[in-house]
C-alpha cells in the first residue's frame, strides 16, 4: 500500500535545498570582496571555502550516525541553530579569522542538513515518487545558486544608493565600503525563519531500510579497504574541487586578468554558471534515458575541458563566456559519478553514501591548492590544476563498472 505524500514536509524539504545553496554558492561571487577588504593572497583566500567545505568532511559521517539516535527534526533544528550563530559572528564581528570560523559553522549546519533531509524526502514524497522529487530538490538547488549572486548584485547596489525596504533596515547594520557584509545579515534572518519553521512543524517518522542505514565506524573501515570505493571517493573530491574552483575563482579571475566588476557582471557571470547548470540538467535527465550514463559523463566532460581552456586563455569576452558556459556540461557529472558508485557495490549503501557526501571536501582542499600555486605562478596557472581534476572525472566514463547500468528507451525495446 502507498503511503500518503506529506506535501508540507515536501515542500520544507524544498525550501530547506534552496537554502543550502543560497548560503552556500555565494561564496564564489564575494571572494574578490574578501581579497580586496581582508588584504588577502591567494593562498589566504583559498583557507575561506576550505573552512566551509572542510566542515562536510567533519560532520557528514557522524551526523548520518546521530540521525538514528535522535529525529530528523531535532537535527535540523541544530543545524539551523549552528548556521544562525555562524551567520551572525561574520555580519557583527567581520574579519579575517570571524569569516573563516562563521564559514566552517555555516558549513557545519549545511552538511547536517544535506545527510537528513534526502532520505526525508524519501518518506514524506513517498519512495514510489523519490526520482521525480528528488531531480525537482536538484533543480530549486541549481536555482537558488542562480539567485543567490543576483541577490549579492542587488544588495550592494541598493546599499550604495541607500534605497528603501529591507536595505534600509540593513543599512545601519552594514560596515562602510563592506556591502556585501549586507548578505550574512540576510542569512542570519534566514536561519532564524528556519528554526521557528522547522521547529512548529511536525514531522513523520523516518523509516530507513536496513541497508540506507549508516553502519558503525568498522563497515566506514572496511569500505575504505575498497579500491571502487577509493576511487569513487576521489571522484566526488574532483567534482566538489572542480565545481567549487570554477564557480569560487572566476569571478576574482575576471577581475585580476580582465577588469572586469566583481560587484556586477563578475557576479552575473557566477549567477549564469549555476544557471547554465540547472539548464543543463534538464536535457541531462532527458538524455540519460536514451545514452548509458558513462558515455554521456565523457561526452559532456570533453566540452568542459576545451570551455576551461577558453576560459583561462581567451579575451575578455571568450573568458567571460566561456566560464558560466562550463556550468552546462559539468551538470549531469555529480548525479552521474554518484548513481554510478553506489551502482558498484552490492552492500552497505548508506554508508557507502556518508563516504561520498565526504568527499565533498575536495571543496576545501582544491581551493587551497588553487590558491597556493596561485600566489607561485599566477591565479591562471593555479586553476590550470581543474585539468587535472576534470581528466579524473573524465576516465571515469572509461573503467567504471556498474554492477547495475542506468536502463535507456533502447534497452526496453530489447526486452520487449
């Protein structure tokens, strides 16, 4: 018998997604804004989403444990209480070492909220819906990342001419030459608003199958002794890097190498990335029923790369164009890397995916090396290690092996 879908728990899971990547795909637009008001090199600069990104590998394998102790409610009332206090230290106290703490507590509440709301969703849509639900979760994400440097835009220039609404109120609160100080306000207002939310809401109880459940620290153990496992790890490393070492230094990019405003088109262009994204995962979700899914990661990889290529050494208008464009073809390879993994093994699912959901700090550890060789050779230079990054994802479509390979039109024809 199907259960009922609980369309409020749905549609606060929603919210909840678009949220996530409001607060979290920002960072991207802003960090010309950290480098110019925190005096920062490169190097310092990439400690920033290192500090957010770290967060998921200290939190998603132990939060995936707590869960089962304590409900989903409960754990996302924290997580919203962890990013409120993180929000709030940044816009009343920012400087360098408030910024890199607020970013790792604000990380810290996104990576709780990531590992529980996925299987939530699960029972409040009803698993019979969860592949529609889900991809809808993934495009309201790809949206809010769209909206989110619009919204940076629109409040610095707004604070500028002091115009009413909201920026009025925010205005007084806002330290001078610091308008972007102006969004962590806006996060801390938001956080509050979830709390209550979540905190009146009532919630249906979770039941997860035995093998959704996260096991103890040994099955971690002995699925880290895996080579498929390894391997798959550092592919959500390379994607999260990529992903995140695209969309964090482009806009600092534009700016050092073209002159082109960080504040505007800078940000337009970060805004366009996401965009590109959610477009691209549209046809992705289309062409995943008619190409097995390792050749479509190759076909749109192999785009990517020639973009980063354009992106990195053209004019002031290829690079311009080239960067969000590469949003497009990077938008079916996380759906694609994960399926496939959890496709090749034949057990201990869900701990299979808290290591995955780990993997995200490759966030944090790509931008460092970015910056890093930045301040040697040259932020050019430093994101020319996103080759290295976007060929791993690329020989993926070459030796994985599913155990189960994503069914196409023409393979129903087969068997009919």
């Amino acid at each position: 018998m199907k259960s009922k879908p609980n369309y409020y728990i749905v549609a606060l899971i929603l919210l909840t997604f678009f949220v996530i990547s409001f607060m979290t795909n920002v960072i991207g637009p802003l960090s010309p804004e950290f480098i110019k008001d925190f005096k920062l090199s490169d190097l310092l600069a990439g400690v920033l989403p290192f500090a957010f990104f770290i967060a998921y590998g200290v939190m998603s394998i132990p939060t995936s444990m707590l869960v089962q102790k304590y409900n989903e409610k409960k754990i996302m009332v924290a997580a919203f209480i962890v990013a409120f206090v993180g929000s709030l230290l940044l816009a009343a106290q920012p400087n360098y070492l408030t910024t890199i703490l607020s970013l790792f507590l604000i990380g810290c509440g996104m990576a709780m909220l990531q590992v529980v709301i996925n299987p939530l969703l699960r029972v409040a849509g009803g698993a019979e819906n969860y592949a529609f639900t889900s991809v809808l979760a993934q495009l309201i994400f790809g949206g809010a990342s769209f909206i989110s440097p619009l919204v940076y835009s629109y409040m610095v220039l707004n604070l500028q001419h002091k115009s009413g609404g909201i920026v009025s109120v925010l205005q007084p609160m806002v330290p001078a030459g610091m308008p972007w100080i102006s969004l962590y306000w806006l996060f801390t207002i938001i956080s509050l608003l979830m709390f209550v939310i979540i905190l009146v809401s009532r919630f249906p109880k979770v039941e997860l199958q035995s093998d959704e459940k996260a096991g103890p620290w040994k099955t971690h153990v002995d699925l880290f002794k895996k080579p498929v496992v390894i391997a798959y790890f550092i592919a959500l490393f390379c994607y999260v890097g990529t992903e995140q070492g695209v969309s964090y230094w482009m806009s600092e990019f534009l700016h050092r190498y073209h002159q082109i405003d960080p504040q505007t088109k800078g940000a337009d262009a970060v805004a366009y990335f996401w965009g590109l994204m959610m477009i691209g995962g549209i046809l992705g979700l289309i062409l995943l029923k008619l190409i097995d899914s390792r050749k479509l990661l190759v076909l749109f990889t192999i785009p990517a790369i020639i973009l980063l290529s354009f992106a990195l050494f053209g004019s002031a208008k290829i690079s311009l164009y080239a960067f969000p464009a590469i949003g497009f073809f990077m938008s079916v390879m996380y759906p694609i890397i994960f399926s496939l993994a959890l496709s090749s093994v034949d057990k201990d699912h869900g701990s299979f995916a808290g290591i995955l959901v780990t993997g995200i700090i490759g966030g944090a550890v790509v931008q460092i090396l970015i910056g890093g060789l930045g301040n040697l050779v040259g932020l050019r230079a430093g994101m020319m290690f996103l080759y290295i990054t976007f060929g791993y994802m690329l020989s993926i479509g070459f030796w994985a092996k599913p155990l189960i390979t994503n069914q196409t039109v023409f393979d129903k024809k087969d068997k009919a």
